[in-house]
C-alpha cells in the first residue's frame, strides 16, 4: 500500500471513530413542546409553520457536535424546503424524495451523524435516510463533502413537503479528527442546482426564515437566514 492510500485508509478510520450519532434515536417521536428551538417557527406558505433549526435526539438546535467556528458556537440552519404535488402518499413522497437526492448525486453515505428532527406545525419529523450513519452527500465522508438532512413527509395541501439542513464539510484529522465546517450557502446551491437539473424538483425561490445568527457567542457562518425552495409536480 503507498503512503497515499495508507493515509486515507487512516483518515476514514479515524472519521469514523468520531462520527456519531447526535443521541439514540428515540422510540416515538419527542413531544416538540418541550424543545427550545431558539426562535419562533416562521409561516411558510404551503407547507405551514417551519422551525428554522436541525433538532437533535435531546430537543436542541443542533450545532455540529460542538464544533466552533471562531469560538462560537455554530447553530445549523433548516436551508432546503421541497414540495411534492404529485405524490399521493407519503411513501410515495418518500420514495419520489429517494430516488431524486440519487439522481442528484446526493444518495445516502455512511460516516455521519444520525438522530436528527425537523419541526414543521408543532411537530417533530424525523430524518431521511435512515440507514446506521447515514446523510445525503455528493462524497465519501472522509473526503470534504456536501451532506445534509431531510425531514418529513409533512402532509400539505395537494401534496407533501419536506424541510433539510445541507452543509459543505472539510476533513480534519489534527489536533482531533473530525468534519470541520466550511459552508451552509454552498451546499444548499449546489444541491438546489442539482436537483433543478436532474429531477423532477424545479428551483421556485427562496423563502426567508429570519434564521441568521451572528453574535459574540453564536453564529450560523455564512448562512443568510434564507431556505432554498423546489417544487415537483406543478403544472
């Protein structure tokens, strides 16, 4: 084996061992009135009132297992909203939601935090995929990688509709090993683009969730509060 391959042999053992879940995965879904999801959620049309934060297994917004960004803690934006017009069931949806993040270059892959919630409507959904360690991502996860999260189905109006948490990560292996973060804009762009141009989700705006934070002690990096929105099925 040459240093290479040994060296990245190591890394991804090393990814691994860090690599979590946010907490065990509960055996119903939490009740969200006991949450603090650090901000009312914001009324999104046609799909209903959106919490503007990833939740974790322990009903917290969740911030990159406590990775800081300047000394700040970094809070993880909700970034991505879909909605499906012409699925009719949520295992449709599912299904639909499935096979577009693969043809997007977006299917599952392991090496990732699980456990996560999205609130929509004073409920909690849970995430998809839901393979052990599993996240959207465009690469290996000891690689640097765009990945996130989906949650739902969320049963609307005509439809159903999912909320995600997307994000670009780097590899770093000193002075600990683990995913650094690098950018919540870029992923969502990327991800957008790509669903836009090879799935049947067709980029219809952006929806302002009032999600950005910069303060002494938090921050969302270069998140600009906004959530990109596609929508499948319209006429």
């Amino acid at each position: 084996m040459n240093s290479g391959r040994a060296l990245t042999l190591t890394a991804a053992l090393a990814l691994t061992a860090c690599a979590p879940s946010a907490s065990t995965p509960a055996a119903s879904l939490p009740d969200p009135s006991t949450s603090r999801p650090g901000g009312a959620p914001v009324s999104v049309p046609d799909i209903g009132e959106v919490g503007r934060w990833m939740i974790t297994g322990d009903l917290m917004p969740a911030t990159w297992l406590g990775e800081k960004v300047g000394g700040r803690t970094l809070r993880e934006p909700v970034n991505v909203l879909l909605i499906d017009r012409a699925a009719r069931s949520p295992q449709e949806a599912t299904t639909r939601l499935l096979a577009a993040m693969i043809a997007a270059g977006y299917g599952p892959r392991g090496g990732h935090s699980t456990g996560y919630f999205g609130e929509v409507g004073g409920k909690l959904y849970p995430m998809l995929p839901t393979g052990p360690g599993e996240a959207f991502s465009d690469a290996p996860f000891f690689v640097p990688n765009n990945h996130g999260r989906i949650f739902g189905p969320i049963p609307v109006m005509n439809g159903y509709a999912f909320t995600g948490a997307f994000s670009l990560e780097g590899v770093r292996l000193l002075p600990r090993p683990g995913h650094s973060y690098r950018s919540f804009g870029v992923a969502r762009e990327d991800l957008a683009d790509k669903l836009s141009a090879r799935t049947v989700f067709k980029r219809a705006g952006y929806v302002d969730l009032g999600s950005r934070i910069d303060t002494p002690t938090e921050t969302t990096g270069d998140h600009d509060g906004r959530a990109v929105l596609l929508v499948a099925g319209d006429s």
